[in-house]
C-alpha cells in the first residue's frame, strides 16, 4: 500500500518530490544528528489524491494517527492534553519553494482547557499561553475558514486602543484573554459555528486546508508566474511546537551559511528576541543582526555557527536556515539551498571549487546559462543611490531610460524624432506592438511574467518591467501616479527587466563587465573582478567538457569577428538576403522586374561582385572555421515596396497627370507576386529552381571568394546549405548545377565546398533518410519547423494569442523559444536517426533560434548533434550549456 507520511527520521533531501522541499531537508537535518523538533511529513501524493477525489486516500487517517502516537511518545505529551498539552504546527511544503504563497497553523492543539496546561508548561506565563491561543484563532480562522483576516485585526487595534498603547506587548493576559473571546466570537459569526476544541479534529482541518492552498489563487498566479507545473501538490509538515517568545532567553531568526549577494563568508543573519517566526516576517518589531546574539546568548550562538558549518559541508553549497531558541535551547525549523544572485552563483560556485568542497564539474551545475545571459546586460550603475519610485515584475531583462509615454502612436512619433521613450501602459495587447517596437523598455501596472507585455518583449528581446501595481496608470490624462507622485508624458524614467526597480530620472548605464571579458578587453588574469575571474574558470571547464560545437548566426564581417572573440567556431547561418537590402535593393528591383534573360543576367551580374566581396569578408573574419552560407530564402517581394504605398503612389501620379512608368511597372510585378501566404509561398529552394541564374549568382560568389581567400594564403571552409527543401529532387536540381560552378571556379585551388540542406519542412525531417543521399550535412531550421509543425504563423502568433496559451497551461514556454520536445524534437531525432543511418559521416547541426536556448541546447547535445549555432551575443550562453550537458 502507498506509504503517505513519513518521520522525519525515515526521509531525506533527495526525496523533495515527494516530501517537498522543507520536509526532505527536515528529515536531512535530523539524520545529520541537527536539533530538528521532532514531528512528521504529509506526501505530495497525498495531497494529490486529495485534490484529485475532494476527501482523504484510504489508510491516511490510520497513518496520521501512528506517526502521532510516536511524536507524542517522544515528546511525553499528548495532543491538546490539558495538563500538559503538546501543540504542533502544521505548515505546507511544496517540491518548488513558493515563498508565502500557501498555508501555515501553528500552535494547533489548544483549546479552552489545554490554554491552562501551556501556561503551566512556561512557568505560570499566563501572558504566553493567551497570546499562543488567539494567534491559533486567528491563524486557524483565517486560513482553514476563510474568515476575514483584518476582522481579527482590527479587534486586536481596539484592544490596543482601549489600552491606550500602540503596542502588542502591552496587551496583559487578561487582555489577550478577552482578546480571545472577542476571536471566537469573530470565528462563530463567519463560520456558523464555534471554534473547535477537539485537537485531533483542529489538525485534521488544518492538514485539508493546507492540501487546498495548493489551489489558491495565489498559489496558481505565482506558478504560472515561476513556470511551475500545477500538478505538483504540496506535502504538510506536522511539527511539535517550540516557543520563541517565551521571554528573553528565547527569540527567532534566519541566517544565510554566505553573504547570497556576493558569495562573501561570514555571518549573514537577523535575529528577534522573544518572538515566533511570523513576527519576524510580518515585520512587527526590528531585528537585529545576527552578531548581536552572540552578546545575548553566546551557547546558542556557538550551537548556530557549528550548525551553519556541518550544513554547508553537508550540502556543499550556501545555505539559508530559520531557526528558534526556546528558553537558550537552539532548534532548527528549515533549512535548504538557498537563493542566490546571478553573479554570486559564478562566485559561490569558483569558492566553492576553491575550498575543495565541490569540483569543477559540479560547478558547472551550480550556475545557468539564464544567470550567465543576466550578467551580460548592460546594468545600471546605482553608485548614486538613486531614488526607487516602485517595483514590479522583472520580465525581460535590461537597463532601459527613456521619456514616458502612454500610447503607442506617440511612441513611434517621439521616437522616430530621435528620443528615447518607454511606453508605460495598464496592460499592453496586440494594438500596442508598434510603439513597443519603437520604445526602450516597456512598463506596465498588470499582468505577470507571462502577460502579453512580458511575452512579446522577451521575444524583441526588449527590457520590460510589468506588474506595477503601484502605479495608477491614467492613459487619458497622459500620467501615471505612484506614492503620492506624479510622472508625467516626457518626464525620464529608468526601468530595470532583471530586478523589477523602477526610477525616476536618468541612472547612467554601464557595460556589462562580463561582456568586455568576453569580448577581450578585460584580462581574467589581470582583473581582481571576483565575477570575472569566476566566470573565466567555469567558461575554461565548459569548453573542456562540451561536445557539442557552437557556431553563430552572422551576415556580416563585424558579426563574425565579435562571435569569434565570443567562441564561435564557425557560422552556422549566414541568411544571404540580409544583403540584399539597402542600396543594393535597387539591384534587385532589376532583377525582378527583368522583361528579358539578358536584363535578368545584367542585374545578377552585378550583384555578383557585390556579394563576393561579402563573402570574402567573413571567409577572412572566420579563416580556418567552417562557414556555412544558405542561399536566398525569402519571398522576393519583400524587397519591393508595399503594395498599398505603391498603388497610392501611382493613383497620386495620375491624378496629378505625372508620369508613373516605373512605379506602374513595380505595382505590376508587386500584385504578380502577391501571395496569400508568403511564408508558405515562392521561397527557399523554391525561387532558386522558378529563378534562373540566382542561385548560380550566389554559390559562383561564395567559391570566387573562397578560391580569393586561398589565394591570400587563407583556409577558407565553405558550406552551401539550401534551404526550405522538403524532397530529394529539389536538392538534386540545385546540387547538380552547385557542383558544376564549384568544379569551374575551384580548379586547383585546394578549396573544399560542401553542399548540405536546412530541415525546416516536416516533410523533409521524414524523409531525411533519402534527403541525407544528397546532402553532406543538415543543419536544422527549428523556427520554420516549429512555424509548420504547430501551423503557428511564427511573425504574428507571439503577442496574438500566445499569452492565452501560456496562461492557459497548452505549454509553459513559447516553443519558438525553447523547443517543444514532443513534437518538433520528434522531428529532430527522426532525421537525425535516418539521415546518419543513410550516411554516417553527416554533419549535424542547429540554427534556428533555438540553438542558443539553454534548455533547447540540453536537448540539441542528447540527440548527439555536432554543433548548435546561435546569434553571437547567446554563443557564450550555449558554450556553458553545452559543457553542463556534458558532465
Ligand atoms: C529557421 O527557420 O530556423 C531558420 C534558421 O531560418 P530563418 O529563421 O531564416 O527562416
Ligand atoms: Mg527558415
């Protein structure tokens, strides 16, 4: 039968699943032999099954009642005994820490009779044992019957006021007494019936109601918010109680092992004497740091240190606990990882490797290519201490300043007047995009990590702070007010993605110190940057590690050398089309609009010089790594001007009676090539097989420079990859007349062209097998592969409706970001199996976007690609993910 409760002594920290995380460390904690209270886990799977039906699983009340039985034995008390009552706590518990986001009871177990019995238990404290008995109301109330909390609240002020003090403390027993009444009385009104004196009853309710918090609303916002699956459940913990505030020889507090900002060791803490836990949190009265207890009570303080140190020996890693002395006795009430900055996760992890407590492929596991992605934003530069003005969500990381403005049409405005704006709106949709296209940063007052704002601007990889609720945002009246200030349209805020903090005026920005390491400008060796230093050694193990290679997505020479010196092994994509634009669009207006072979040949050739010396560029900024180049892909009227500006134009022409010819001719050529759906249109291998002599143009251009670069002394490695191919014929067609040009051009040169394809249709991933026949090497398109797996259109879906989607559970991620491994990864293994088994010596590869996702990388290493490829900002981030893979 299932087991559904566990002694702390039967648990331990690798079972988080199913005992959550403050269960497992618990358990942890009482097998290293620590002053744990002793007490009992709930499962996950309890909890579940309990969600799942609405009542308890068979056999857990049985279980409940033995693991009592043995806490009561232990502690020679029984539950609500009214001589001598033991009293517990009943806390949630989940497998992913959810800071205050479910239920917690303490001191269940007393009643009318039992009150008694505790204030004996303390020494004749009436004082104590009343104040113990209301908080039970109170908390009891609130959290298991849904009473009103400030109910409680406000009787607890008249109390106070009646008093004449302002002061908790101040109220007697005989105070908390009448307190109590008053409680009850509260608790009947809105229940309908009296508080429960029966113990075992009071725990029984207090354990479903802990179950039910899983569901709260809350609870359910903060995990779409932290991507945590909903159906996890929350274990409960059932502790005996012990008493922080039974006089001055008792107290609360929590400590950190490390400083979790910078890594630094010491002692990191805050202390409240003759106090319970949520006084602390509620902020009641101050603490004090955690020095001063050494002064108040030095055994307890030795007791701590010793214990932070078997901790942090014990998990290897910085550790943050919470912890009660009861009358100079020191008890352990949680303790687990703790939360970290990005840079003190390099940091803690280089320390750690240098204490030799960890080594240097458990270091790799201790930071992440997110936390690595943060460090290299530009920050801002808070030496001034500027004033905060509020804070939200950080949703999309970045350093942004701007004017305030309100609405997207005066974004454009302002910005294309050369100011930097950042929109600020309640709540962004899909009518908003152009002015968060034109804006710095975006900032709003709802909606969470995945509202439409924060969405749309991770995808524009653009800073965005939402849900600042603070903030009373009036469109209308073109401002916002916040604490009493207000900020008007044109007024200059500074907003920060990563923290959430919002400015008012301009805080300077700085480069990221991480960037100007990887970019060469700050020596590892001769920097005393603890950051940098840190970074540099985990950067040296993941590339010892790695398997996978990665390569960068670059078009030109100055993209290529910054992703050189950023690690890149080569260029996975080079989209050609990216140099078809500017003034060389002029050129292929000609091209498209030729009426004969000759003035088709004519404008081919002169594109030809132009895109070789691109070429040759990049072969030089890239000499001896592979550089894989694709041939045209888009449909090619997207190098002509919009239908509706042209067909105003030449309407104004002939009004005006003014000669359109040319115009004329376009709007001609721009209605014959309008499509539907462009994306699934005349492009890719498509137009290279409907446009004589265009990709002749291009593979001639790419071996002439490479054949130019061997000449220079060069070694230049050429790959030619066709893209949006989804039969073996098309590859074929264009490979036959690729290798007639390549043997041509190449003669004697010693230059070696490879000829391979892009995966990007469905179709192609299942016939991979006979597509590999004709190609050296495949390098995976995952954004066209996603955009025709899931039939999302991938430039309009991300702010139309992905936001539902993501609210909704379908996934927890859009999977243009990271990859959907059920369906498109499918894909991946199916070609990456039949293709290496039609020809083991294929080169396999990644340049969609998703190359430089962390998580996509894990995956792009499992199915045993040769390399991902990635834009040269993310080449860092996939060169520390790939060697994480590894090891
Ligand atoms: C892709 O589809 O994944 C790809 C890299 O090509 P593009 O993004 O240029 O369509
Ligand atoms: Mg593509």
């Amino acid at each position: 039968m299932t087991k559904f409760v566990y002694g702390f002594s039967e648990g331990n920290k690798d079972l988080r699943d199913l005992l959550g995380g403050k269960g497992a460390n618990l358990a942890e904690m009482t097998n290293i032999g620590l002053p744990v209270p002793p007490g009992f886990t709930i499962t996950t799977e309890a909890c579940r099954a309990y969600l799942d039906s609405g009542h308890q699983p068979a056999g857990l009340a049985e279980e409940i009642a033995t693991h009592l039985d043995a806490l009561e034995a232990s502690m020679g008390r029984k539950l609500g005994e009214r001589g001598d009552p033991l009293l517990v706590s009943v806390r949630s518990g989940a497998a992913f820490s959810m800071p205050g986001m479910m239920e917690t009871v303490l001191n269940v177990g007393l009643n009318d009779a039992s009150v008694d019995g505790l204030s004996r238990q303390a020494g004749g404290n009436d004082r104590f044992a009343w104040d113990s008995y209301r908080r039970l109301i109170q908390m009891f109330g609130k959290t298991v019957c849904d009473v009103p909390g400030d109910e409680f609240e406000h009787a607890i002020e008249a109390a106070k006021r009646a008093k004449g003090s302002d002061d908790d403390l101040d109220l007697d027993a005989g105070d908390l007494r009448d307190l109590v009444d008053r409680f009850k009385a509260i608790f009947a009104k809105h229940t309908g019936r009296e508080f429960p004196q029966d113990p075992k009853e009071q725990l029984d309710l207090a354990i479903r109601a802990v179950f039910e918090s899983w569901n709260a609303d809350r609870a359910v916002l903060y995990r779409r918010q932290e991507r945590i699956p909903a159906d996890l459940g929350t274990a409960v913990n059932v502790v005996a109680m012990v008493f922080g505030n039974l006089g001055s020889d008792s107290g609360t507090g929590v400590a950190f092992t490390r400083d979790p900002a910078s890594g630094a060791q010491g002692v990191y803490g805050d202390y409240l004497a003759n106090a319970q836990g949520e006084d602390v949190v509620a902020g009641i009265r101050n603490t004090v740091p955690l020095q001063e207890l050494e002064r108040m009570d030095r055994a307890s303080y030795d007791d701590l240190m010793r214990i932070m140190a078997t901790l942090e020996e014990h998990y290897k890693d910085l550790c943050d606990i919470e912890f009660t002395i009861e009358r100079g006795k020191l008890w352990m009430l949680q303790t687990r990882v703790g939360k970290r900055t990005a840079a003190a996760a390099f940091i803690i992890a280089g320390q750690l490797v240098d204490e030799g407590v960890i080594d240097l492929d458990e270091a790799l596991h201790r930071v992440t290519g997110a936390q690595l992605g943060q460090l290299m934003f530009p920050r801002f530069d808070l030496s001034a201490e500027p004033g905060q003005l509020a804070k939200g969500v950080g949703a999309s990381p970045g350093a942004a300043v701007g004017r305030v403005v309100f609405d997207a049409v005066t974004a454009k405005e302002k910005a294309a007047a050369g100011d930097d704006v950042i929109l600020v709106r309640r709540e962004t949709n899909p009518d908003d995009l152009p002015g968060m296209i034109a804006a710095q940063g975006i900032l709003t007052s709802r909606g969470g990590k995945t509202s439409h704002a924060a969405v749309v601007a991770r995808g524009m990889g653009k800073t965005c702070v939402c849900g600042a609720d603070t903030l009373d945002v009036d469109v209308r009246g073109k401002k916002f007010t916040v604490d009493g200030r207000t900020v008007a349209e044109g007024d200059v805020i500074s907003i920060d993605g990563t923290t959430g903090k919002i400015y008012l005026g301009e805080v300077p920005v700085q480069p990221s110190e991480v960037v100007r390491y990887f970019e060469g400008t700050l020596d590892p060796g001769q920097t005393d940057d603890a950051l940098v230093r840190a970074v540099h050694r985990v950067m040296s193990h993941a590339d010892e590690r790695r398997r996978l290679a990665v390569r960068a997505n670059s078009d030109t020479g100055v993209d290529s050398a910054r992703a050189r010196r950023f690690g890149a092994q080569g260029i996975g994509l080079c989209r050609t089309e990216h140099m078809f634009l500017g003034d060389r669009r002029e050129l292929v207006e000609r091209l498209i609009l030729a009426a004969t072979p000759d003035e088709r040949d004519a404008a081919l050739a002169e594109l030809l010089p132009l895109q070789r010396a691109d070429f040759e560029e990049i072969f030089r900024e890239m000499d001896g790594l592979p550089v894989t180049i694709r041939l045209i892909d888009p449909p090619l009227h997207e190098f002509l001007p919009s239908l509706e500006e042209l067909a105003v134009h030449v309407a104004v022409a002939h009004e005006r009676g003014e000669d359109a010819g040319r115009d004329e001719k376009l709007l001609a050529a721009v209605r014959r090539m309008h499509e539907q759906n462009p994306m699934l249109g005349l492009r890719g291998v498509r137009l290279g097989l409907v446009i004589p002599g265009l990709f002749a143009m291009q593979v001639r251009a790419i071996v002439e420079a490479a054949v130019q670069r061997a000449r220079d002394g060069g070694t230049p490695k050429p790959e030619i990859m066709v893209p949006l191919v989804g039969a073996v014929q098309e590859l074929e067609t264009v490979r036959t007349e690729a290798e007639r040009i390549i043997a041509e051009v190449v003669a004697d040169s010693g230059v070696e062209v490879l000829i391979g394809t892009m995966i990007e249709v469905p179709r192609a991933a299942l016939t991979a097998g006979q597509i590999a026949e004709a190609a050296q090497f495949f390098s995976f398109g995952t954004n066209d592969l996603t955009q025709m797996s899931w039939g999302f259109s991938r430039d309009d879906v991300e702010g139309a409706f992905f936001w539902r989607y993501l609210e909704l559970g379908i996934f927890g991620i859009s999977p243009f970001e990271s990859i959907d491994r059920d369906g498109v990864g499918r894909l991946v293994r199916i070609a990456v199996d039949e293709g290496r088994r039609a020809r083991p010596d294929l080169k396999l590869g990644v340049c969609g976007e998703h190359g430089g996702d962390p998580d996509s990388v894990h995956f792009f290493h499992d199915v045993g690609l040769d390399y991902v490829s990635c834009s040269p900002f993310r080449v860092p981030i996939a060169r520390l993910e790939a060697g994480r893979a590894a090891c």
